[in-house]
C-alpha cells in the first residue's frame, strides 16, 4: 500500500501484505489509516511507519473484516464482519486505539457516516440509514430503507459499493457496473461473442482438452459461483455454488479437478459428481493461479507482509508441504508452466516495475527477461513457442525457442489494442488462449465501468426519511 503526494507525486510505502483483491477496502482518518490484511484489520500511520493490528479474525465462523469506517471524533471504527457461509454480515465497533469489539448492527454490511447524522448500512440489497450517535457508536431509533434493491452494486462479497464525501455527494457502484461479455478475439483483433448473456464474470480458463471454461460468474453481495461453459454443446453447469470469496479457478494438468479458492483452497471434481476436498496449507493470503507441472500440484501466490507476492507449488491432496518455488523482496506473480512443463513464466517488479521473466523449471537458477517496458498477466501459446502478457495498452506476443540450454527470446510484439477487463488485479490473468491460438477475453458493457454521482444527495435522503423510506 502506497500513499501518493497529489501536489508532487511523492510516493511513500506505507505497508506490504494489503489484500486490495478480496478485501479490498481502507479508511483514512488524517493521522491512521485502516486497511484489510490476511482477512482482519490493521492500523498505519498516514506519514508511514510500522503496521500494527487493530482486529483478530476468528476462524472458521468468521472470515472476513473489511469496509472500516472512521467515525467523527476520530475515536472508533465501525466494520463488517463476514461470517461462514450461509454468508451473513454484522457491523461492529472497535476503538482506533484497539480493545474490545462490540456488534452494532446484526445483518448489516458496509457502514458509511451520513452529514446527516445517520449511519448508512447495505442489507438484502438495498441501503438502509439509521440515526446514530457516533460517540457511543450506537443506533437511537429504528433503520429505514433508502435506496431500493438493484441499484447499488455490489465490489465484492458482502459489500456494498457506495461512498458519501461531507457535503454530501454520493458516489456508487451500479447494479450493472460488473457486466461483460465473454469474448473469443483473433490476432487481428475480430471478436466472436459466446453464447452467453452479459454477466459478472471474471478469469476464464480453458480445458486442457480444449472442451470446456471454467469462469467466476454471479457476484453480487453472496458471492461468486464457478461455472463450466462447454464449448462444444453449449450448455452451463455450476460446478461451485455461490459462496463468500469464491474465485480464481485453474484445471489441473489432466482436467479432472478445478481448484479454486474460497476464503482457503479447495478442489471440485471437473465431472460434474460435486465431489469437492479442501486443500491443506492454504489461506485468506493464497491464491491458485496456475496447474503445476503433474495432475496432483498447482501454483500459488501466497501474500506475505515480509516479501510481498511469493510463488508456491502445492500439492492438492498433502502429499507434500508447500514448496516455495520464487520468495524474494519483490513481488511475483501470474505464474504458468509451458505445455512441456520446462519453463516457469511469470511476472515480478524486481525491476521497478512489473515485468515479465522466463526460468528453466526445476532449477529455477537464473531469470531471462520477456517484456519491455512493463508487462502483466503472462500465458504460454498452447505449442510452446509464444508467450503473451498485457503491456503499454497492448496484447503482447514474445516468440519463444527452448530446446537449448539457453532460451531464444524474440522482440515482443502488440498483437491487438487491449481494451478488454483486467479483473481483480494485475498478477493473475483475467483472460486465456485456445487451441487454435484464440484469446478468450471479458468485454464490459456500454455502461459498465462507470460509476454514478450524484450531486447533494443527502437533500434527497432527507425527503425519503421524511417519508419514512422506500418501499
């Protein structure tokens, strides 16, 4: 987490480990700020220094801490706390300085403070406000709906995307924010669109038989689903039901399991039985990103306050503890054997900035450069002989001779504008490559990406709690 000087672009590294993916969430309150690390809350100061933890997470009920909110006064902050599925939320207290939790509101998520007076809280859809007091941190009288279901978005799971600056400006997240469209494009950049409506759908990946798509789809407040899309028959299965945290799935080596993650790893059987396991060794901080070089590992990139991104082959039923493959100060990410399991390309900022590198797999010894001038979300052509990443507004291609002792690397090469969703964030890639050399990409919407303001919104809450809300 970084703090940048809007008068001379001055950067100040305030804390590493933030998770800015599933609970990506801060408040700032002039001299602290507040932010979501391994699931709970920490506190740094604004100016920089040392990180310190404001809330424990208590496992397994609880799986989540996020949208912290400053209250007036600058003595307490107000929370949600995620609970284990069925996905429940709760509003609590905590003074800045640390001690004691206290729940405020039961079955509420992502507290925002109204110049109003009132607490504003999402529950079953919509946006509630309750007068409050924000000294004792306590309601004083009955909460009423404001905005209906079906306006605000959803970010994430169990949270509301909305914010109200002091002279009361709203800005949200809407319903449609999140919507895409699965998209099959050609090296000269023609696009085919799958049969599939507009949806939030998020990392597509491709069978190794080149059948099936397995995709994060759904989102909203209870979280996203896994599906599998067959290409050949065009029909849709949910392999993993809506749950809190749910995303990023990768096939393993041989196609027969779909790892995932879900506040944790786990598997479920790709053949539709919904036979499912747990991994063992994985954490709020871990997520699957790419299938190992056999049927039985996978990659990992585990978050770490001490070394930012690290890269670690897993095993999926404990046959062996995790294994770091890349641990060092920078951050490594998007990793991805080639087809011939010999190469590990990935991407790290060791240099300043993200690029990516290419090593010979398993000795790992030595660092070949791919990108130039910064790349992101690498994946290997299905023959080996390309690598693609994100670059510059690019889809990139690097041609790609590995057959001697050192690799032969071409000059890379944009392939077409990326104009396409990048998801989540930049080190797992949020699109892949078929068989026949196509990009499977996510496509937003005319109206997705934009956000909504309204100006002196809180003259328009006044007149809805005058009516005594919406319906």
């Amino acid at each position: 987490m970084t703090r940048i000087s809007l008068t001379d672009g001055r950067a100040v590294d305030l804390a590493a480990g933030a998770d800015f993916v599933t609970g990506a969430s801060l408040a700032w309150d002039g001299d602290e700020i507040v932010f979501t690390r391994g699931g709970a809350l920490w506190r740094v100061p604004a100016a920089g220094g040392e990180p310190r933890p404001l809330t424990d997470l208590a496992p397994p009920e609880e799986v989540l801490h996020t949208d912290p909110l400053v209250l007036p006064g600058g003595r307490t902050v107000l929370f949600t706390c995620l609970t284990a599925a069925p996905l429940r939320g709760r509003i609590e207290a905590i003074p800045l300085a640390g001690g004691r939790r206290s729940v405020v509101l039961e079955g509420g998520i992502s507290p925002v403070w109204s110049p109003t007076g009132h607490l504003l809280f999402g529950r079953e859809g919509a946006v509630w406000a309750v007068p409050f007091d924000p000294l004792e941190a306590r309601a004083l009288g009955p909460a009423v709906r404001v905005i209906p279901p079906g306006v605000v978005g959803s970010v994430r799971a169990g949270s509301l995307g909305y914010h109200l600056s002091a002279n009361g400006t709203l800005v949200f997240y809407p319903a449609n924010f999140d919507d895409k469209r699965l998209v099959s494009v050609a090296r000269d950049s023609s696009e085919l669109p799958l049969a599939l409506p507009p949806g939030s759908y998020g990392n597509p990946r491709i069978s190794p038989d080149g059948r099936r798509v397995a995709v994060e789809a759904g989102g909203g407040t209870t979280g996203s689903a896994i599906e599998v899309i067959d290409l050949v028959r065009g029909t849709r299965a949910i392999s993993v039901p809506p749950a809190p945290g749910t995303a990023f799935p990768l096939w393993t080596r041989d196609g027969a399991r779909i790892v995932f993650r879900s506040f944790g790893l786990s598997w479920v059987a790709a053949d539709g039985s919904g036979k499912t396991g747990v991994i063992a060794g994985g954490d709020f901080s871990t997520s699957a990103a790419s299938a190992g070089p056999d049927a039985g590992s996978f990659i990992a990139i585990h978050i770490r306050p001490e070394t930012a991104g690290d890269l670690y082959l897993m095993s999926i039923d404990g046959a062996f503890p995790p294994k770091p493959l890349l641990a060092t100060p920078a951050y490594e990410g998007s990793p991805h054997f080639s087809p011939d399991g010999r190469w590990l390309a990935y991407q790290s900022n060791a240099s300043g900035q993200p690029e990516i590198y290419v090593r010979r797999y398993p000795a790992l010894d030595r660092a070949w450069p791919v990108s130039e001038g910064g790349g992101v979300q690498v994946r290997w052509s299905p023959s080996g002989r390309e690598i693609y990443y994100r670059g510059s507004g690019q889809v990139m291609a690097v041609a790609f001779d590995g057959k001697g002792a050192e690799p032969v690397l071409g000059r890379p090469t944009a392939l077409f504008a990326d104009v396409y969703d990048f998801g989540q964030g930049i080190s797992i890639p949020n699109y892949d490559v078929t068989r026949e050399g196509r990009f499977l990409m996510l496509r937003r919407g005319p109206q997705g990406g934009s956000l909504r303001v309204v100006l002196n919104w809180t003259e328009e809450l006044k007149r809805t709690l005058a009516k005594g809300g919406v319906r």
